[in-house]
C-alpha cells in the first residue's frame, strides 16, 4: 500500500511538473504576444509622433526595458522551477536514505540467519 501510495505521488509530481512546464511556456508566449501588440500599437500611432527624434529613442528604450522585463520574468520562473526540483530531490533524498538504512537492516539479518543456518547443518551433518 506504501508503495502504491508512493507510485501516486511520484506520479501525481509528474504531472505537475509537466503542468507547471506548460503553464510556463504559456507565460512566456502570453509576454511575446503583449510585447508584439505593443510593438504594432507603437508602429500604428500618427506619423507626427514618429518625426520626433526623441519620441523614436523613448520608444526604443521603452521597448529594450519591455523585453528585459520578460527575460528577468522568464529567469525569476526558471529559478523557482529550479528551486522546487532541488526541495524534492532534497525531500527524496532523506526517504532513499530511510530505505537504504532498512535495506542494510535487512542484509545484515539475513546474513545472521544465513550464518546460523549453516552452523545447523553442519551440526545436523555430525549428527
């Protein structure tokens, strides 16, 4: 049941971590969609604003900001996905140990009971 429990919840991760993938891949192309909508907004205004010299740099510094703004967003969302893999490999990692623990548990009582087992036979071989 343990382990039925333990193949849900690894499971369970998975799927969650696809989700969280997809969720992200959106983000990302939801924010190139706004920076184009703001590129053809830009690109669309009366031809006046455009003989402006100064309007054309604050507009390209606008835009070098809006794209910066996206790639720290892209960044601050891979560092989270990050930071949730290492807390899981870390939770992980105290249950593999628990296990190897038991397993070493296990091996060193069947090698007693090995042991005593061959100590019987040959008893039972003298006999």
């Amino acid at each position: 049941e343990e382990k039925a429990i333990s193949r849900e919840g690894s499971k369970m991760r998975r799927i969650y971590d696809e989700l969280k993938l997809q969720s992200t891949r959106y983000q990302r192309e939801l924010e190139k969609l706004r920076d184009d909508i703001r590129d053809l907004d830009l690109n669309s205004q009366k031809p006046h604003m455009e003989d402006n010299e100064f309007t054309r740099t604050i507009r390209g510094l606008e835009n070098k900001l809006d794209k910066a703004m996206i790639k720290y967003n892209e960044a601050q969302s891979i560092r989270k996905t990050y930071e949730s893999i290492v807390k899981r490999l870390r939770e992980e990692r105290v249950g593999f140990d628990n296990q190897l623990a038991a397993i070493e548990r296990t091996l060193a009582a069947k090698q007693k009971d090995y042991e005593e087992l061959l100590l019987l036979s040959g008893d039972a071989n003298h006999a």
